[in-house]
C-alpha cells in the first residue's frame, strides 16, 4: 500500500521525527514499520529476532533513506 502525501504529512505532524515500533520482525509491525519509513519518519524497531530486524532495517534503509535503530529483546 502507497501512502498519499497528505497521509505522509499527517504522520510526519502528529509522531515526530521518530518512531518506536513494537513487534516489527513480522506482521502488522512490520508492515506499520514499512508504512511509518515511507512517510519519512526514522525508526526504532524491536523485536526478539536480530536476524529478522536487520533484513528489515537494511530494506528500509534502503528503500526510504530513513535512520532505523534496532532493539532486540524479549
Ligand atoms: N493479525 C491480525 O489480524 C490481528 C488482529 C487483531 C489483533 N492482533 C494482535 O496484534 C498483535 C500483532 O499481531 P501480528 O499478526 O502482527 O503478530 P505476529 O506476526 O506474530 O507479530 C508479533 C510481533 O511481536 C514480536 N514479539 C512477540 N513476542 C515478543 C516478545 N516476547 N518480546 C518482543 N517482541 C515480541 C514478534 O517479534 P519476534 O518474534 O522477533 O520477537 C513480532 O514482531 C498480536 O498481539 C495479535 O494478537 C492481530
């Protein structure tokens, strides 16, 4: 899913610079991570997965030119 430039925007006003998503190593995490970094924002992502997280963190970096900062614990 694309986000519109009003949705980006809105996100971008209401949360910051930053975001600290939980849980992101998989499922609506995950895909909220994706979503959050296509707006702009820089991330915090956590999960118990250290594999998993830096896949992601390395695609969203990639993808979105955002800084994205992982913490791996349970
Ligand atoms: N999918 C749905 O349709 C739906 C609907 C309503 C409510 N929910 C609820 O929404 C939540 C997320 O659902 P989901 O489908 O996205 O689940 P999921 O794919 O299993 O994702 C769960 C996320 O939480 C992390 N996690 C689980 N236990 C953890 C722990 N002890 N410490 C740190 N991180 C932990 C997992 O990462 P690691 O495994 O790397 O730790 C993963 O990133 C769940 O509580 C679910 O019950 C889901």
């Amino acid at each position: 899913m694309k986000l519109s430039q009003k949705e980006k925007d809105r996100l971008k006003k209401k949360y910051g610079e930053w975001a600290l998503v939980t849980g992101a190593s998989s499922g609506i995490g995950k895909e909220l991570a994706y979503r959050v970094a296509e707006a702009g924002l820089h991330l915090i992502i956590t999960g118990r997965h250290e594999d998993k997280l830096t896949a992601i963190r390395q695609e969203i970096q990639s993808l979105y030119g955002v800084n994205v900062e992982m913490v791996v614990a349970d």
